[in-house]
C-alpha cells in the first residue's frame, strides 16, 4: 500500500495524463479513483466502487430530475417553441439598436427556463439566429459572440442540470438552488442585453437597424408565441417554489406538459418521439458517466483522508474569506479552459465545499457563484464549449477565431455580472429565503 499522499500524486498524473491525450473525462475520473482506492487501500476496496457506486449514482431520486428536465427541454424545442419565442422578441426589439441580438438574448433566456442545457440552447440558436442576424448584415463575429454567451444563461435559469449536479454533490436542497439562480440569470440577461445595445451604438456598422418593422398590433400578437414556455415555467418554478412539488415531481409535471404542448401543436409522431427519447438518453448517460466517475474520484479523497488534509492545510494558513473566494474563481476558470463545467464541479467540490463553507460562505450562493463562474469557463478559450458548439452547429461559414472576438466583450460583462453578484449576495439569497 502507498501513502495517502504518494497515491494523490500518481493519480493526479494519470488523470491529467488521460485527459490530455482525449480520454473521457468520466472515465478518466473513474479510472483514476479506482487505481487511486486500489493503491492507498486495497483491491477489495475498490471493486466495491465498481460494483456499488453505479446503481447507487443512477438510482438517485434526486438526479432522476435531469432526465427529466432534458426531455422537458428536447420536447420544447421539437414543439417550435424556439421559434415563437424569437419571432415575439424580434417584433418588440427589432427595430432598437443591437435589438437583433438582444432578442437572441431573451428568447435564450426564455428557453433556458425549459431547458436547463447550455449545449442545446447554444445549438438550437445557432441554426436558428445566425442566418437571421447575417442576413440583417450584422457582424458575424458578435452574432456568433451573443449566441454563444446566451446560451449559457440555461445554466443559472431555473431550471438547471449544474444547479443539480451542485445539490447532489454538496448536498444542497435542489429546490432552493433552483429558485437562488432566477434573479442572477435575470440580472446576466440585463447585462448582456445593456453590453449589446452599447456596442450598437458604438459601432453601428455591426448591429445595423433592419428595415422591416411591426405595428402594435403585430407585437400583441406575437405574444401568443410564448404561451408555451410560460406555461412550463409556471408549473414547473411556480410548483417548486410555492411547495406543491419537490423538483423532482417538477422534471415530471414539465415534461408531461412539454409533451401535451407537442401534441397541441400537432407535432407529435412515431419518429418525432424516437429521436427525442433518443437525444435526452445520449445526454443524459454523458452526464451520468461523469457524474458516477466523479464519485468514484471523490471515494478516493474521502477514503484517503486528502480532503480532509488539505482542507485542514488550507484553512490553517487563515487568509482573509475574499482570498479563498478569489482561489475559488480562479481555480474555476482554469479548469474551465480545459474542460466542461460537470467535471469541473465532480472534481473540485469535494475539497473546495467545506473549505468554502468553512470561512462562511453560504452553501447556496456559492452554489450560484459556482455555476456562474461555470457559465464563464463555457466561452472562455481555448476549450469554450458553447463556442465550439456555435462553430459546428452554423449554417453560415463561420471560424473558430471568429467566434472566440465575438465572445470576449460578453466575458467582461459576465465579470461585471459576478462582482454584483459577490457584492450584493442578497441578489441570490432573498428568493430562497422567501421559501416555504
């Protein structure tokens, strides 16, 4: 048997070895902590992960909301709702400076309330936006930049698949940390929407006016367009934060109403609901295996006594709580050049909660700062996964340089958007507290 600390060292190694030459980042985690067991405690030990964590992962009564949420989300956007939702932002802004690109922002925000996936609404915005705003001779660079950046607003707006990934790892109550990410993802929202209308202005020739225009009555009528994501966020945050239903039921309840709205719409066939299934499973098990390798990892350092080592080394140094706060970030956006938010959080919260805890952060508003500085890591290069899911998911030619100018401006305003956030901590807080 290895030292504790010898055993962190050789695993360490392997893991960044294994992530380097492209292994899944699940399986590296996996694989890591089960040689990690086997080395620093014995063969018997670390079978019983292999045998146990799996079921008992997959078996969770809390994480069985994120397939849900994903099929909410999957059945939404075959029901066109995406559609509607940028039809009615168009006809209201279209014709402000940069509206264009601040209808992109809203109908993403709206369609993260259902759902709950960067990497969806990023894709879906994709096909969907950039022929638009091309055509309308905006630039392409802070067409491709708003997409990209929007669609990171489904991970603060309820409801969230890291908001729930956070609550199982930290065990933190789903329906708190849910209802904490509503106002942040308003206020991110806000800001980009500020950010664009300044950069209009600023440089017009980006963001030119379209000549096409509504009368009121157009717009009113627009509006019936966001019926269905209305009527999803209602009965899914509503239930939620009025106590009608644990989250859980909630993933249920929206994607039964997800599926009534297809059916409404008269979309819905054999093969509609073969590829939906189909999508919401692939993802689904792609989280899962993180998730389950992340445990597996998580075993080792709790077993091995590291985390308690270096939360213990951490905290004995007594730095005042902005310095962990500003490790915390920093840490995050490392990782996040290098790989995606899930793995981010199965990796580091096992050592970083308690130590953040410690010092007196609240559990729910770190859990927000968690995930907004997650939201980051998604557009930060060199690995920004919503940017490189913007580059292959459009139908207009588009490189990868490109799209990484476009973001850069929403970085800063994100940086923005986190100083109010740790400034003002009621902004997360006072709706959770408002709770049953």
């Amino acid at each position: 048997m290895l030292e504790a600390e010898t055993a962190g060292l050789v695993v360490t190694a392997l893991l960044a070895f294994m992530l380097t030459v492209g292994v899944h980042i699940g399986v590296a985690l996996g694989l890591s902590g089960f040689l990690g067991i086997l080395l620093a405690i014995n063969s018997k030990a670390a079978l019983a992960q292999l045998a146990t964590v799996p079921f008992s992962t997959t078996n969770s009564f809390t994480l069985a909301v994120i397939p849900l949420f994903i099929l909410m989300g999957a059945l939404a956007s075959q029901a066109g709702l995406t559609t509607d939702l940028y039809r009615a932002a168009y006809s209201w802004l279209g014709r402000v400076r940069g509206g264009l690109a601040m209808a992109t922002t809203i109908a993403s925000a709206a369609f993260g309330a259902a759902c709950g996936s960067t990497i969806v609404n990023a894709a879906v915005f994709t096909k969907m936006a950039m022929p638009e705003m091309t055509r309308f001779g905006y630039d392409k660079r802070i067409s491709a930049g708003c997409i990209a950046a929007s669609g990171t607003l489904a991970s603060l707006i309820p409801p969230s698949i890291l908001m729930i990934v956070y609550a199982v790892i930290t065990e933190q109550s789903v329906a708190r940390l849910l209802v904490a990410g509503l106002v942040p993802g308003l206020l991110s929202a806000g800001i980009y929407m500020l950010g664009i209308y300044a950069i209009a202005r600023r440089y017009p020739h980006l963001c030119p006016i379209p000549e096409e225009t509504f009368t009121f009555r157009e717009k009113l009528v627009s509006l019936k367009g966001v019926w269905g994501i209305s009527f999803l966020f209602i009965i899914v945050i509503g239930g939620i934060y009025l106590g009608f239903f644990v989250p859980t039921y909630a993933g249920a309840v929206g994607a039964f109403g997800a599926f009534l709205i297809v059916a409404f719409k008269r979309k819905l066939n054999g093969k509609v609901l073969i590829e939906t299934f189909k999508d919401a499973g692939i993802t689904t098990s792609t989280i899962f295996i993180i998730v389950i390798g992340g445990i597996i990892f998580a075993r080792f350092l709790t077993y091995t006594g590291l985390v308690r080592d270096i939360s213990d080394w951490m905290l004995a140094l007594e730095l005042a709580p902005i310095v962990y706060l500003l490790g915390f970030a920093l840490l995050y956006i490392v990782l996040g050049m290098l790989i995606d938010p899930i793995a981010i959080m199965v990796m580091t919260l096992p050592i970083m909660f308690p130590i953040m805890t410690s010092v007196g952060y609240d559990p729910i508003w770190l859990g927000v700062i968690a995930i907004k500085l997650a939201e980051i890591s998604l557009i930060t290069p060199p690995v920004g996964l919503n940017v490189y899911v913007v580059r292959s998911a459009s139908p207009v030619p588009l490189r990868l340089e490109e799209v990484f100018a476009g973001v850069t401006p929403f970085l800063l305003m994100d940086v923005v958007t986190l100083g109010l956030l740790i400034a003002f901590p009621s902004l997360v807080l006072f709706l959770p507290n408002m709770m049953n």
